[in-house]
C-alpha cells in the first residue's frame, strides 16, 4: 500500500514523532524488504493491541469500532504504527484507493485520546488526518480547488450526520517541474489535506469513530476521483481520475 508518510499536526501545534532515519542492516547482514516490510506490520499490529488492552474503556470501544468498519471495495485500510506524543492512547489507520494496479490516492487517519480532556480539543478525542492525490493539470489550476477540498472534508462528515467541533487544517497544491536528466517527465501536480476535529461523544463517552472512518473513506474516494458510491450522492463534484499511476 502506498501510504501516506509525513508529519501530522493535532490541529494544536503539535507534531508527531520524525521517521526513524537509521540503517536497519547490522552484523547479520541485509535484511530482505519484504521480510521487513512483514516484521513490521506484525510489530504495529501487537503494538496496537497491548496499547488498546491497557487502555481506558472509551478509547478500547472507539478502536474496535475503527476495526469493524466497512468501506467501499476500492478503498484498503490497514493498522500502522501510531504517532506516540500527540496523547496518551493514539491508533492509526493508513489506507490507499486502489483501481487496478493504480493508487489514486492515500492518508492516514489518527486516533487520539486523553482521558483527562484537552483544552484546544474541547473533547476528550480527536481525530487527525493527511490525504494525498495527485491532480490532471486543469484542475490544478483552479484557484478555488483548496476551498472546494475542504468543503469535500466537512461535507463528508456531514453526509453521514456525524456532529464535530473544532476543525482546523491546511490543504496545500504544489507542482512539480523536471529538468536535465529528468527533463522528458511531464510536469506533475498534487494535492495535501491536512486536517483534526473532534468528534461528539456518544454513550459511555465514545464517538462513533465507525462512521468518521466511513466518512473519511468517503473523502479519499472523492479525492481520487471516484464515482459516487450511492445514487444519493449524484450531485458530488470529484477530481477526474488521473491518466496515470501515482508516483511516490
């Protein structure tokens, strides 16, 4: 799955922990990356479930309610490694939509939570989020493309009649131009969506993290240029799909 990498913002100046940067081969040799690559989805997976085993009851239901989701068939979600100084409970889910052997877009999406409250949440959870896709360049160029991003954001949300409070985040266009060796590239362009909320708390305290899942989801398949995945949904307005793969 080709997720989302980047630092996330928990919408109150806080930043997660940096990529460990060291070499992974020491005096037994190189290891191979698939090998690797398992290791360490096996290791997030174990992380996470101590974590939720010795969590509160809230942040234990809001976790198995992330687990039990279902979303649409295009859109692959799996477990990764959570940032570790944003709260004292945090679960992240990466997920990547997938047509053919096509990403057409990526994020993560954070679960936060702090039993004793955050003041700038006004919640006792939060979620934060990073989104990616690449754009064709006629929608690059449209000077309201960050707006109507956002709006895609918090028309999710509500599609789904899910209530939240204190949103905040940025949605950023960059470009990027190819020269010398690499100069018979076409010019390439993608879009950024950086994003925390607070979801309401329902009964026993627990948000219906299932739905913001699902609404999220949502949010990636549009972002992608997917059709809508209801009749309901006609009037939605997508990025068109792109010519081609996503390069990472």
């Amino acid at each position: 799955m080709a997720a989302a990498q980047g630092r996330l913002s928990d919408g109150t100046g806080g930043m997660d922990e940096p990529k460990d940067s060291r070499n992974s081969t020491g005096s037994e040799g190189t290891k191979d990356p698939e090998d690797t690559k398992d290791s360490n989805v096996a290791e997030q997976d174990g992380e996470g479930d101590r974590q939720a085993a010795a969590a509160p009851p809230p942040f234990r239901a809001a976790v198995d309610a992330l687990r039990a989701a279902r979303v649409r068939p295009q859109v692959e979600v799996e477990p990764t490694r959570p940032p570790q100084r944003l709260a004292p409970y945090t679960y992240a889910l990466e997920a990547a939509v997938v047509d053919g052997d096509q990403d057409l877009a990526d994020g993560r999406l954070v679960l936060l939570h702090d039993p004793a409250g955050h003041d700038a949440w006004r919640g006792s959870f939060r979620l934060v989020t990073l989104v990616r896709a690449e754009l064709e360049p006629e929608m690059a160029a449209d000077p309201l493309l960050p707006e109507v991003c956002w709006s895609w954001l918090t028309g999710a949300l509500q599609a789904r009649g899910l209530t939240y409070g204190e949103p905040s985040g940025t949605v950023t266009r960059a470009s990027s131009h190819y020269f010398g060796g690499l100069s018979a590239r076409p010019p390439a362009s993608q879009i950024e969506i950086r994003a925390s909320w607070t979801p309401r708390e329902g009964l026993g305290g627990v948000p219906d993290t299932g739905a913001h899942l699902a609404s999220w989801c949502d949010l990636l398949a549009q972002v992608a240029g997917l059709p809508p995945a209801g009749p309901g949904d006609a009037s939605v307005v997508t990025l068109p799909q792109r010519r081609g793969p996503q390069s990472m």
